[in-house]
C-alpha cells in the first residue's frame, strides 16, 4: 500500500478560541464554523483553494504548530502508519482517537511534524 495525500489541513493550537473566531471571520472575512468534539468547541474553515484551516483552543508551543494534517480517505489509517513503520517513519503519536475521528503523528527526515487524519466512519484498517 502508498499513501498519496489528496487534501490537507492546516492546524493551529491557539489560547483564545474566542478571539481567534473574531479575527478569522471579521477580520479577514473567513467563515469559521463552530465544531462539537473537543472542549471548548473548535473551528474549521475552507479557503476557496480547498485548503482547510482548523483552530483548536490548547497549549501549544512554536514548531507544535500550525501543523500540516493530511486527510486518510482511502486505505486506513492503522495500514498507512504501518506502511510508513516499514519504510523507517519515525511515529509520534500512534493512532488515537481524535474528533470525529482517528489520527497519528509523525516526522519527516527533517524532524517537522506532520499529521494524518482519518473520519471515524471510514474503516481504520482494510486488511
């Protein structure tokens, strides 16, 4: 099995979600939806590229974030982390439940973290 990513995401882990909601959506004119699964609420918003951006309220610290998340649609996330086990991808976090879903952490060879998410009514393995 490859992993191709097809769409991404973009997250920010932010200490006011509030006053990140303002900026975003008065300030510079993005429609931020409020989302249910973590507490407090999260937000999410698509830029007309289809990028999505996603804010959720939590410590974080430079490097942490915003990091890059790619969308797991086809395989499942237990199988892509597998594959890139076998092929020397050091994990962070292995696969562990996340809003609406399943998602890990992982690193590129240069030590910046990159992500994958996958909806939890998708299958987390097809083997």
């Amino acid at each position: 099995m490859s992993f191709k990513p097809k769409s991404a995401s973009i997250v920010f882990y932010v200490s006011d979600i509030a006053r990140t909601e303002a900026f975003y959506n008065e300030t510079l004119g993005m429609d931020l939806e409020r989302m249910e699964g973590a507490e407090p609420f999260w937000l999410q918003g698509r830029l007309e590229s289809g990028l999505d951006l996603v804010f959720f309220q939590m410590e974080g610290k430079r490097g942490d974030t915003p990091a890059l998340v790619f969308d797991v649609t086809e395989g499942g996330i237990d199988d892509v982390v597998a594959d890139l086990v076998a092929k020397g991808v050091t994990i962070v976090t292995p696969v562990s439940e996340a809003p609406g879903g399943w998602s890990a952490d992982f690193l590129d060879p240069d030590g910046f973290g990159l992500g994958l998410w996958q909806a939890g009514e998708l299958p987390r393995s097809l083997k």
